[in-house]
C-alpha cells in the first residue's frame, strides 16, 4: 500500500512527458544524389523535382547530410538509429545470408516502447532488409511495422515496374500498376483510417533500376522509342521527375492532415554511375566512399519547423532520422540513449532553432562485405567541417586518402603522401582517432 501510494505521488508530480499532436512522414528515395535535386543547385543537369523543392522552401534544406553509399545499411539506419558495423548490414542484403537481425529494436517498436501515447505505424514502399531467413515476405511485419504494403527487395528481372509481386502483411500478389504510384495508393489509402498520430514511411523504387520510361503523365520528357539503357542519364530523370509527380500527388492527397504533418524527404545514397555527369564523376558516385556516393538530399518540412525556407551546413546522418522521429513523437531523447545504444541524434533542435549551433563534429560512413560479423573487404570514412578520411583494408597497415572539402569538394587531390602541409598531417592524425574512437564506440 505504501509502495503503491509513493508510485501514485511520484506519477502525480513527475513533469508530464510532450504527447505528439503531429504526424511524421518520411519520403525515402532510392538512388538520389544531390546532384540531381534541382532545389540544391549543385548539379549541371538536375531532373525537375518543384514538389520536392517546395518542401525546401516550406522548411530546411540540410547541405551536409550524409548516408551510406549503398541502400540497404541507409534503411538499416533508418530503422534502428544504429551504423552498420553494430546491426552486421554493410551492404545490399540478398536473397541468402545475413539480413537486418530481428532482435534489433526498430523505429516502430521503438515508438511503442517510449512514446508518451500511442502512436500508428506504416511502412510502404521497398524494404530490402529481410530474405527468406530473416522474415521472409513478413519481414517488416516482424521487425515491429503493424501494416506494410510493397516489396520485399528490388524489382529484378523477371519483375519490372510494371509487372512486380506486392507484398501486404505477408500476402503475395502480382501487380501491373506503376509502382511508383502503386507506393502513393497504398499510403493514401492507408492514411484514411489510421488514427492519429501516426508515423509512416513511404520508401519509393525509383529512380533505382532497371531504368525505363515512366508513364507520359507523370514527366515532361520526351523520351526516344529505344532502350533506356543506351542513353541512361536521360530516363534517369524521367523517373526522378515521374517520383516527384507523385510526391506531389500524395501531398495534395493528404488533405487537412498536411498541415499537422511533418514531411521528411531524403535518400538511401548517392545518384548511380549511370547516371552521373561531371564533375560528378562515375568513379565517385554511388558505391563509393567519396561524395557523390554518400551525401544524400534531407530536407524536412512541417509544423516543427521555425523559419521555414533555409539552409542547415551542419554535419547530420542518415542514423539522426530514426531518433529525430522519436523526438517528433514525444519520445525523451536522454531516456532513449539510456538504454539503446543509438548513433543517431535528433535533429529537430535544427528545425526548432535557425541559430543551432553543429551537434555532430564528424559523421561517419562505411561499406564493407559480406554483410555479417566478418568481412572480407572494409572501406571507412569521417569528416569533419574540412576534411574528410577514407580508410581502406581489413587491419594495418591501412590504405588512407585524404581531402580538403573546403578546396576541394569533388575529392580530386588525395593529401596523404609526400610534402603534406603540417595542417594536414594533424587532420590526418585527428581523423584517424576519432575513426577508431567511432568504431569502439
């Protein structure tokens, strides 16, 4: 009785935790540089995207935001706030061998654990976490998600985007619908019923391959009667642009529940060599360590935003979306950290306060095969404001590369050799610690 009237006395005084009133939603794309995304004004040919660059103007537009450079360890951040070499996922997780493990606690049950009320949950779109060992066509459903709908992996020969099998809650079907808007449908129609709040991911395909052409309403192009695959760039963009089309339709769709929405848009790596065009050189592009591989369009959008129409140069990562979503959802954030070891780091003090000072030093990258607990090739790289590491091989001696981003931000000057300048050296010295202190962290 004493025990349980010190309970009550402590719940009646304790501070009351914030309840989400908003919804969040987070817009994943496959295959997407900043090169391509016109808002960012970086590349020579971008694809038009003015849905997405409404959403940079109606929020912030984050310059520096770094994910992996291949898709399945970016949705293994996602899901769990936690880098690669913590969950075993370096790489594209394939039919056999080691997938996202089960026993990693995700962003749904995540929000079900620490959220202050109940929060609903959907996943839609590409997965490509899973195989047959590790959930198999249930797979988001076991790993915490209490509705999917979409795919298990990517859309390989034999399937297409327009003849692809349709996964909802473990039940197989075949589609013929574009699916691309086949993701916008099944959110939309999801979003009806689900109460609020709720917290969705709608994960597209595209502009991943196999490359084609989108249906005519959806681009502007005017795309040849040949195969896509001989001019790739060109259709490329078609899709990039035929995605944004739908963006823009599930934002309208959306009706009054837009307002009270938080839209997080980003994108799993860096635009393919395919499709690349200098400076953003092929040899640096998705795959890679180097820029056009692993810095990724973020931008969010949405009622949590003050000032909305800027720019953020901090260092963010792909990690910070999973606990940024948490702390949209009312989740403490000391209380997460304590007991989940977690890598990512909120980011709505970026969104609440134009003048927040860099939470990150550094952000960190790696790639590294087979997925699992050995490897048999490692690639690692940091950077800070400056400069930025890359570190190749399994064990000492190590290969290093080192480049000033502030002088030379298409990685063509490698520093590491001789007649390196005393700044440089102690960048070097610097950016090896703290990628070791990452590593045993």
């Amino acid at each position: 009785m004493v025990t349980s009237c010190l309970t009550l006395l402590v719940l009646c005084t304790a501070p009351a935790l914030p309840v989400a009133q908003d919804n969040t939603l987070v817009l994943l794309s496959d295959d997407l540089g900043v090169d391509i995304v016109s808002c960012y004004l970086e590349g020579p040919v971008v694809a038009p995207t003015p849905n997405i660059d409404s959403l940079a103007r109606e929020g912030v537009l984050f310059r520096n935001a770094w994910a992996s450079p291949v898709c399945s360890p970016t949705r293994a951040h996602l899901q769990t706030g936690r880098h690669g070499f913590r969950t075993g996922v370096g790489m594209v997780v394939t039919v056999t061998g080691w997938a996202l493990p089960l026993n990693e606690v995700t962003l749904p049950e995540a929000l079900g654990l620490y959220a202050p009320s109940p929060v609903a949950d959907a996943y839609f779109g590409k997965w490509h976490l899973g195989n047959a060992s590790v959930g198999g066509t249930a797979a988001p459903n076991a790993a915490g998600w209490s509705h999917f709908a979409g795919t298990e992996t990517n859309l390989n020969k034999p399937q297409t985007y327009f003849d692809w099998t349709h996964v909802e809650n473990g039940l197989s079907t075949r589609s013929h619908q574009y699916a691309t808007s086949r993701t916008v449908d099944d959110f939309l129609e999801w979003r009806k019923t689900a109460p609020e709040p709720w917290v969705a991911v709608v994960a597209f395909h595209a502009p991943h391959d196999p490359v084609h052409a989108p249906p005519s309403h959806l681009h502007s192009f005017n795309l040849p009667n040949i195969d896509p695959r001989t001019r790739p760039r060109l259709f490329y963009r078609a899709m990039v642009e035929a995605m944004d089309t739908e963006i823009g339709r599930l934002l309208v769709g959306m009706g009054p529940q837009r307002a009270h929405t938080n839209v997080i848009f980003m994108a799993d790596n860096g635009t393919p060599r395919s499709a690349s065009v200098p400076p953003f050189t092929p040899a640096h592009a998705k795959l890679t360590p180097y820029e056009g591989g692993v810095n990724v369009p973020l931008i969010i959008s949405g009622p949590v935003v003050e000032k909305n129409g800027r720019e953020v140069d901090s260092l963010v990562h792909s990690t910070d979306i999973f606990s940024t979503v948490l702390d949209l959802a009312g989740v403490d954030q000391d209380v997460l950290h304590s007991n989940e070891t977690i890598d990512g780091l909120s980011l709505v003090p970026y969104l609440k306060n134009p003048k927040q000072a860099s939470i990150r030093s550094h952000v960190f990258s790696e790639l590294f095969v087979p997925n699992g607990a050995w490897h048999s090739q490692e690639t690692r790289t940091l950077r800070n404001k400056r400069y930025k590491l890359i570190r190749s091989g399994l064990q000492e001696p190590f290969s290093h590369e080192l480049y000033d981003l502030s002088l030379d931000p298409f990685e063509t000057n490698n520093l590491v050799g001789t007649g390196m300048s005393n700044s440089a050296k102690v960048a070097l010295r610097r950016l090896r610690a703290e990628l070791k202190q990452v590593l045993a962290g």
